[in-house]
C-alpha cells in the first residue's frame, strides 16, 4: 500500500501524525465552539436536573406515587425515540436552521414547564423538551464536526463536548438540588429560557450552516419504522425499572420495538433514499463506536444511580448533599474531556478507548469495598473522579469513531447515530442495574441498609465487568485493519 498523500482523509486509530504547525483555532471558530458548547451543556443539564426534584413536583402538581416517573419518561421517550429522524432531517434542510428552530422550542416549553399548574401541562412541557432535544443535539454536534475538519482542532472540540455534556449531567443533579432548595423546583426550568434566547439571538451571525448540495425525498417507512421503533424500545426500558423485566407490557414493548427496528434494517436495504443507508450501518466504525459509546453511557449513567441509592439509603445523605457529593466526577469528566483529544490525537482512537475502559471498569470495581461507615465516603470520591476521567476517554473516542470518514452532508446522520446512542444508553442504564440490585435485595429478603448495599455491590461488579468487555472488544475491532476503506466490510 502506498503511503497516503497529504490530501488522504486523517485516519485516528493507529498512532497519529504530529498536527501541523499552527493547526489552531481560528476567533470565529471559538465563538462557534463557545455557542454550541453552551446549548449542549444546557441539553445535558435538561437530563437530570428534575432527577432530585421529583418528590417536590409531584407533591406541587399532585403527582401520583406511580405516575412519577413519567415526568421523567416523557421527556426520554421523545429525546432517543426522534433523534436518528432529526439528525437526518437537519442533513436535509439544513443544521442551522433546525438547532436554531429547536432551541426556540426548548426555551418556550421550560417556560411551560416553570409556570405549569397540572400534570397534563408539565408532561407536555417535557415532551417538547426533549423534542426540541431530539433537534438541537445531532445539529449541534453536525455543525460543530462540519467547523472543524477531521485532526487535531475536531478532537479538541470532541473532547470538549463530551466533557461538558458529561458535566452538565452531573451539574444538573447539583442546580437542580441547588434551586429547588434555595427558589422552586420551577427554576429548574426557567433557568433554561434566558441560554436558550441567548443562543438564539447570536446562533445566525455566528454559526455558517452547510447546506447538502441535493434534497433527496425523506424516507418514510424508514422514518416510521425507526422511530416507533426506539419508542417502543426506550418505553420498554423505563417500564423495566418500575414493572420489572416479566411484566406484560415490558415484554411486549421491547419485542415490538425489536420487531419494527429489524424491519428497518430491510426498509433501508430497498429503499432509494434511505434514512440510513445500509452501507453506513456496515462500517466497522459506525458499529463498534457506537457499541463503545453505548457501553460509557450505560455505565456511568447507572453508576451515578448507584451511588445515589448508597449515599441517601445507605449513609443517609439528602438529595442536595449527594448531587454536591458528584461534584468530584463532574471534575473528573471535564479532565478526561480535555485530555480525551489530545489522546486520540497522540495515541489513535482505539487505544484511547481501550485505556479509558480499563481506568473506568479499575476504577468502579474498586467501589464493591463500599461499607455502611461514612468513611468510605473517600473512596467513592476517588474513585468517581478517576472513572469519570476514565469513561471521558472512551466517550471522546466514541465521537472521534463513530463520526470519522463521513462525508460533511453525513454528519448529521452521523452525529444522529452518535446522539441516538447516547439518549438509549442514559435511558437503557438505570433500569438494567436497579434490576439487578433488587433481585439481590429480594433473593436477601433485606429491604434495609444492609440489603441496599448487597444489590448496589452486586450492580457495581457487573458494571465494572461490562465496561471492560466493551473496552476489550472496542480494541479487538477497532483494530488497524481499519486504516483501508472500511467500505470494504
């Protein structure tokens, strides 16, 4: 093979080449980074700063007990069910004009939210919250991947998107608990509305959009199958958590949205203009980053969970003293952000992942040794910061994977992929590892802090497990094969 000219596409998994001197970014490409940054930190708040405050809305608007979780389930149903469809709509018409489009719709529905009287008006709100997520997300990430060509300034940028949509996460469970107890549960949602106008006034001077030179008809069926698919699939997961895995409607939910997303594999095998083509879905780097992608945020999303049972069940911490006690990964995250382009720049996109999985899966084994003194208190400190580093790594390299050797009018495809991946792992996490820590409560017959601890240890073992199979894994396939066309898999 010969040796690539210096107009070959860069590729990242093997040992990279030394960046170009000079290769920084331009005063119009950090006010770019800087604005879509600042929207999609905003979204990655969105997630979970109701997480601590739902007790007090549901006793505000007068939730029931089991209807509870829907406050949450809505806005997750319409963010992983809708974002593949919107990543390829903003390749049809246009990125900027549908991020700008959604972040009008997420200021003008947490407005909704904030001045809710009744949960019919609240559920509504979160819906088109995570609508205009389902928009705002793969355009965002379309735009920022078309303003920086593939190297080192598109690592960078990764990297530090992953590390604050990690940190906005975690930052999110921190305000929420901040606000709701200094203000209102109702500033959790308001707090949204003056970014969101923010970013919109500056979003059309600032931001150049990439129009696709052709505007191929949308493919429906695909567009149908897909969507009720994943509906039907993240619905499944979130009546896992509250039903259990045997229940009816769990079980019918999940076979149908395997059904509907199998049918979409064909769909798009026959299709003249397919949501996705089949070929892309075949790409070695497609899979098994978003397969790594899947497994960072299954893991890190359940952990968070985790240790939230173990210090409010276990230690005895309130809702405002564990979102503070979560502070440490946000810091990590963000180090592991920073670092994580830099890393796949130096080290390749493989050996990033691999390195990350180890640090994360070392790490979280660690905290099985969790005991019922406040002590222990240190460890999970430590550990969380260095996992959340660990997890940053894998995360930034899932980016750098999953959206590299795309043409720009596939980027939003991509980063719709990438998106759609990370809105299912949040949602598929939390239900997988609460199984599994209350069937070990139950086999135990122990309810207490005793028998939290026991199913909270068991999930973390298998937690640490799956992020060093997926890491394993990550480096089997994502091997240096992958430098020839991966077209030819």
């Amino acid at each position: 093979m010969s040796a690539p000219s210096q107009t070959s596409p860069r590729t990242t998994t093997g040992p990279a080449e030394a960046p170009p001197a000079g290769s920084r970014m331009t005063g119009r490409q950090k006010l770019v980074l800087t604005l879509l940054l600042g929207a999609q930190f905003m979204i990655a708040v969105d997630f979970s700063i109701l997480n601590v405050a739902l007790p007090v809305v549901g006793e505000g608007l007068g939730f029931s007990l089991p209807d509870l979780q829907w406050i949450a389930t809505s806005f997750a149903l319409a963010a992983a069910g809708f974002t593949l469809l919107f990543g390829r709509i903003a390749d049809l018409v246009g990125r900027k004009r549908l991020f700008v489009g959604g972040m009008v719709v997420l200021g003008l529905s947490s407005a909704l939210g904030g001045l809710a009287t009744s949960p019919e008006v609240l559920l509504t709100a979160r819906v088109l919250q995570g609508l205009a997520t389902a928009a705002v997300t793969p355009a965002g990430l379309a735009l920022l991947t078309t303003a920086f060509k593939e190297g080192p300034l598109r690592e960078r940028a990764l990297g530090l998107n992953g590390a604050l949509m990690s940190a906005g996460f975690t930052a999110g469970a921190i305000l929420g608990g901040l606000l709701t107890d200094l203000l209102s549960w109702r500033w959790a949602f308001f707090v949204n509305v003056p970014v969101a106008a923010l970013v919109v006034a500056l979003a059309p001077s600032v931001i150049t959009d990439s129009r696709p030179a052709g505007r191929p008809r949308l493919d429906i069926p695909g567009a149908a199958t897909v969507t009720g698919g994943l509906l039907l699939l993240v619905y499944g997961l979130t009546q896992a958590g509250a039903t259990g895995w045997t229940a009816p409607t769990t079980l019918t939910a999940l076979l149908a949205g395997a059904a509907l997303l199998i049918a979409f594999w064909f769909v798009e095998k026959k299709a003249a203009a397919p949501l996705v083509p089949v070929r892309i879905l075949k790409r070695r780097s497609v899979i098994w980053g978003n397969a790594t992608g899947l497994i960072a945020f299954v893991t890190e999303t359940s952990l968070v969970f985790l240790l939230t049972l173990y210090l409010q069940e276990v230690l005895g911490y309130s809702p405002l003293a564990t979102g503070l006690a979560f502070g440490v990964l946000g810091v990590g995250t963000v180090i592991g952000g920073t670092l994580g382009g830099r890393a796949v720049g130096r080290f390749g996109n493989r050996t990033t992942i691999v390195a990350g999985g180890i640090v994360q899966a070392v790490a979280t084994l660690s905290l099985v040794a969790l005991g019922t003194s406040g002590a222990w208190i240190w460890l999970l400190l430590a550990a969380t910061f260095i996992g959340g580093i660990g997890n940053m790594l894998m995360i930034v390299g899932f980016m750098v994977t999953a959206t590299s050797g795309l043409p720009d009018d596939e980027q939003g495809l991509a980063t719709g992929l990438a998106t759609m991946t990370q809105q299912v792992g949040i949602t598929m996490g939390i239900p997988v590892m609460s199984a599994i820590a209350t069937a070990r409560m139950s086999a135990l017959g122990d309810a207490g802090p005793g028998g939290v601890l026991s199913g909270v240890s068991l999930a973390i073992l298998v937690n640490s497990a799956l992020v060093l199979a997926g890491a394993l894994l990550a480096g089997a396939f994502l091997g240096p094969r992958r430098a020839r066309s991966d077209a030819e898999r």
